[in-house]
C-alpha cells in the first residue's frame, strides 16, 4: 500500500510538472513567477469541483464569495478561459452544464447561484425571485472527485441586481455563457458537444436580442461596473455583446447554419452602427449613454475605448485616432497597475450613484483598476501587436501579487497611487494573467517584437 501511495504521488508530480513546462518557457522572469503563483496557488486551489463536477471558486481559499456558489458572469467566464488554456477541458465542459441548468425559459442566465434554500432579503438578494428561479441539478458521474460532488442539490440563480432602478449586470450572465460555448468548442473541435448544446446558446442570443432598445442599444446598464452602475446603455456592454453575436454566427457556421449564421452578424453589424453613431465623440469614445442625460463624457478616456478596439466596433480611422491617445494616457495605469476604468477617477457626479441605503463603500468602487478592464486592454494590444506594452503590463500585475496573491480592486489615490482592496486571493487577475499569457505566446516566450 505505501508503495502504491508513493507511485500515485510521485505521477502526480510527474504530471503537475508537464502541465507546467509552458510555464518555464516565459522568458521574463517577474512574469514567469507571477504566472507560477496565479495558476499554483490562486487557479489550481480554487478548482475544488466539491459540490458538482466542473465547480470552482473564485477565490483561492473559497472565502470572500462563498465555497458554494457559481459566478456564470464575469468571473467564472475568465477562469473557465484560464483553464481551458491549462488543458481542463472536461471540467469546463460540467461547469458550463451546471450554468445551462440554471437558464430561464426566457433564455436568461443569471449571473449568481446560490444554494437552493438561500431566502431573498432586504438587502443584497432583494432581487432574488424565489422559488420561480430554484432548479435542481443532478450532476454526472465522475470518478475520482469528492463524494459531494454527486448530489443532487437545489440551487437558485440571481438574474435581478440589488440596485433595483438601473439592474446593472443584467446582460453579464448571458453574454458570458455565449462566449464560454465559443471558447469551448475552440478548445476541443468538438462538433457534437455543440451540437447538443447549440440551441441553449441560441435561445441566449434570442433573450439578448429582445434586451435591444429602440435607440439600437443593448440596454443593461453596466456591464461588470456596479457603484456607480452605468445608468443606461452602457459602452462595455454594446463591445461584449457584438463579440456574443459574432460567435453565435461563428457556431452556427461550424454545424452548416448559414441562415441562422447571417441573422446574427446582421445583428452584431446593426448593433455596431448604433454603437458608433452614439458612442464617437470624435476622437474618443463616451464612457455610456444614461438613461435621461445621454452620453457621459466627462470622466476622461474610458475602459470603452479599449473595448472598441478589442472587439473591432472601432472603424480604422477611428483606431488611428484612438490608439495614440490610448497608450500614451498614463493615468490607465495608476500607481503603475493596469488598467483602471477610467483616467479621471475623481470626476463622479452624485447623481451616478443610486444611493441605495444598504449598500457599504464607495459610491465609486468599481473605478478601479481590475483585471477585466485589464484584459479589454490586452485584447487591443493583441490586436494591434503591441508586445511591448502587453509585457510590461504582465509585469506589473505580476509585481503586484502579495505572497502570490491579487486583491480584486486596486483603487486610485489622489497622490497617484492605488490602494489594494476587497477579498484577498480573488482568482480574476490570476485568471487574466495566465489567458494574457497564453494568448500571447510570442509576446513572452521570445520576448516583444
């Protein structure tokens, strides 16, 4: 027995050092380490799957946001791209069948799940619909996890924000599941995982397309921004939603869908064209366009830009003009720490915030720098081939980490700074490094062009 136990370690062993072998091909060594640490002590930990097969925790230890809960927004949707690129195709693959359970008939996806018996509150659940959004999920049988992992459990998903009059993030949950299915079937080829899945993508692009407003905007209110919440049609949100109609055209393409393939990339086209139309200010990009004062422009360059650029909504001409004034605007990266949602944090008028009288911290929490502003940036430099600059921000980030860990915020100081706040050894920025990486090979393993 202790001879089989030392075998099964030493293969362990074996195996965690192939799985790693990318990683001692980054030729930078600040980046190197900050990429050891994000996958050895943030990504591997968090991946638990201890309450169903393909669960993890967004944070290293479980804490801060729960040991129990799902993020199908913003948050899992980085880390399933991180582990994916790591080769965890099959837990991918449950986590994203856990999400599908959780979808309305409506083709909605929430982006929170709790435990089934979690009871809607005054406060922070108070958009909970209980018990119209409880589902039960049996998991699939797989060998070698926790006992746990196999129960059937009820569960409930989050579709309606606590800042009742705008409902930030109400597009998060969906547009991340679209892109999650893409960055799936681009990681496996596989023709009949898509097929068996394609017509919950789709019924998401259809919730999605009757969320477009008159103005030809997708309404939501902020994307991933929540203190203040982006009262209205938010830039970040038309950028990612583009991207979400894109793929769905590019998955039904790969099963022979032409015609279902056009009605999407006309509508990411059309999209586009209400987009620009709203959104130029002629040399830059508003920040969102509110529901009563139109476009809001006045709190510098915005994380929008980035997007525009990221996701191909900015015309050529206007990426010529843009892009200077992005890369040179040192204020993006505050304290040295990219990249903040906007350069003039201090700029905030009361009438963004709802005042919602519950609601602790700032009123401008979210202007900050995140690693998801961060990777809209990473996404432009990809596209534009700036090496150099996707580099020196993975160094930065790297530097960053304390005893190996991130903050999920650093927010701006009056002095230039930034200061390190919310729950320690949250997995975003650890989930961004690595996608950052590994999308840029060239950039890091032999050095900027």
């Amino acid at each position: 027995m202790r001879l089989m136990l030392t075998l099964l370690a030493m293969m362990a062993v074996n195996r965690m050092q192939t799985e790693n072998d990318w990683i001692q091909k980054i030729a930078d060594p600040e980046v190197r380490a900050g990429v050891k640490a994000a996958v050895t002590q943030n990504l591997l930990p968090a991946a638990t799957e201890r309450v169903y097969p393909g669960h993890f925790c967004i944070n290293a230890d479980g804490g801060g946001f729960g040991s129990d809960t799902t993020w199908p927004g913003l948050d899992s949707w980085q880390m399933a791209g991180a582990y994916l690129l790591m080769g965890k195709t099959r837990m991918v693959k449950d986590y994203f069948a856990f999400v599908r359970a959780s979808q309305r008939k409506d083709g909605n996806i929430p982006f929170a799940i709790f435990s089934g018996n979690t009871q809607r509150g005054d406060t922070y659940l108070r958009g909970l619909n209980t018990p119209a959004d409880v589902f039960t999920y049996k998991p699939p049988v797989r060998d070698g996890l926790p006992a746990s992992s196999q129960e059937t459990r009820t569960w409930v998903g989050l579709f309606r924000h606590w800042e009742l009059v705008s409902n930030p993030l109400s597009t998060l949950g969906p547009i991340c599941f679209v892109l999650t299915a893409k960055e799936i079937f681009q990681a496996t080829s596989d023709k009949q995982w898509l097929a068996e899945n394609l017509s919950s993508v789709e019924a998401v692009g259809h919730y999605l397309k009757s969320q477009i407003s008159p103005n030809g905007l997708l309404s939501g209110s902020g994307f991933y921004t929540e203190k203040p919440p982006r009262n209205g049609w938010d830039g970040v949100t038309q950028c990612y939603a583009v991207e979400a109609f894109h793929d769905l055209g590019t998955l039904e393409t790969t099963l022979g869908r032409r015609d279902q393939a056009k009605e999407w990339r006309n509508t990411a086209a059309g999209l586009t064209k209400s987009f620009n139309k709203l959104f130029w200010m002629g040399d830059h990009l508003a920040e969102y366009i509110h529901v009563d004062r139109g476009a809001i422009d006045f709190h510098g360059l915005s994380d929008t830009n980035w997007a525009a650029i990221a996701f191909g909504l900015a015309t050529k001409s206007q990426t010529n003009t843009l892009w200077l004034k992005l890369v040179s605007e040192k204020a993006f990266w505050p304290g040295g720490m990219p990249t903040s949602t906007v350069t003039k944090p201090f700029s905030y008028e009361p009438w963004e915030d709802e005042k919602v009288p519950f609601a602790s911290g700032s009123a401008t929490n979210d202007v900050a720098s995140m690693g998801r502003v961060w990777y809209l940036e990473a996404l432009a430099c990809k596209r534009m081939a700036d090496h150099a600059r996707l580099l020196e921000a993975a160094r930065q980030v790297s530097k960053a980490a304390e005893g190996g860990f991130w903050r999920e915020r650093y927010h701006p100081q009056p002095d230039g700074s930034v200061h390190p706040e919310g729950s320690l050894k949250y997995c975003e920025y650890p989930a961004i490094l690595v996608r950052v990486v590994l999308e840029n090979q060239k950039a890091f393993t032999r050095g900027p062009n």
